[in-house]
C-alpha cells in the first residue's frame, strides 16, 4: 500500500477498481471462504466421530495433528481446495484480462497447456478454433465446464499467434511442444 494512505480502507476508496476485477475477486474470495466453510464442517465431523467411539481429546489432538502434517485426508483436501481457489483466480484473472484486450475480435484457438494428461472434456477441444463469445458460451478453460474443473491449464490463443495446439511440461523448466 503506498504510504500516502493512512490506512487500507482510504486506499480502497482512493483507487479504481473495475466491476470485472471485483467479481474476480469476489469470485475467489467465495470459493477460499468455501474450502475454509468445508475443513471447519470436516473437522467438527471427525472430532464428533472420534469422540463417538471414546476417543480421548489428546489423541484427538494427535489425530488431527498428524493429518495436518502428513497432508491426510482433512487437512489435504483442505490444502487442494486452497490451490484450485488461486489456481482459478488466476485463470480468471487472465480471462478478463484476454477479454478486454482480444473481446470478439480476434478468433481464439483452444491450447492444451501442462500435462500429456488431458480431460476429454478439454481433448475434443484442442485445436479448435472460435470467437471469445462462442468460447464463453460454451465453457473457457477453467470456468468448471470441463471434467479437470479448476485444475484446467489450457489457454485460449489468438489464431495469428504459432503455437502447438498442445504444450507439454516435462519435469522442472523442460517444455515439449507437440503438433
């Protein structure tokens, strides 16, 4: 926050904040508030569970502890909730991004980006080609159309830009392109 502002609240008012930047927002605040909503309600379920069956509260402790260190199944679906939440604030960002610099005048061609894996949702995709609107219509990369829901990775690429229809990541800073 830069320092002529005494506090967040009067940088807040002082600066524009675009409608679509603000549901973005709002959109990701909605989906971590939810993943927050769900590991409290899994929490208070196992605790009652573990109680139910004479657990005592410190091996409760230890219980929840240990999934919390071991990313165990509370604590990791917790954990994967939490990355999808940025992961989707961030394709979501870059779509409003792409949309007010592209809109409708540009076709946009559908690329497969990360791993060799792909949906069958996204596969029947790849390589297509369509306006911005059409694509949104039908389902972006990203927007949970798609069996990969928020853990899509694919891109949108304007036509005129050469590219494979399918980018693949081979382990840490190796990139394998494939037509």
């Amino acid at each position: 926050m830069p320092e002529e502002y005494e506090n967040l609240e009067e940088f807040l008012d002082a600066e524009e904040i675009e409608q679509q930047d603000e549901d973005t927002l709002l959109w990701v605040a909605l989906g971590l508030a939810y993943g927050i909503d769900v590991l409290a309600s899994r929490i208070e379920r196992e605790i009652a569970v573990l109680r139910g069956s004479g657990v005592g509260d410190s091996a409760i402790i230890q219980i929840l502890s240990d999934d919390l260190r071991t990313g165990g199944r509370i604590f990791g679906e917790f954990r994967n909730s939490i990355r999808r939440g940025i992961v989707g604030g961030i394709m979501q960002g870059f779509r409003v991004g792409q949309d007010n610099i592209y809109g409708d005048n540009v076709m946009m061609r559908w690329v497969s980006v990360g791993s060799p894996k792909i949906c069958a949702d996204c596969e029947s995709r790849v390589g297509e080609v369509d306006t911005w609107e059409n694509w949104q219509a039908l389902g972006l990369p990203a927007s949970g159309f798609s069996v990969c829901k928020e853990n899509c990775y694919c891109q949108l690429i304007p036509e005129d830009i050469p590219i494979d229809d399918k980018v693949i990541i081979q382990g840490v800073g190796g990139v394998e392109s494939t037509r």
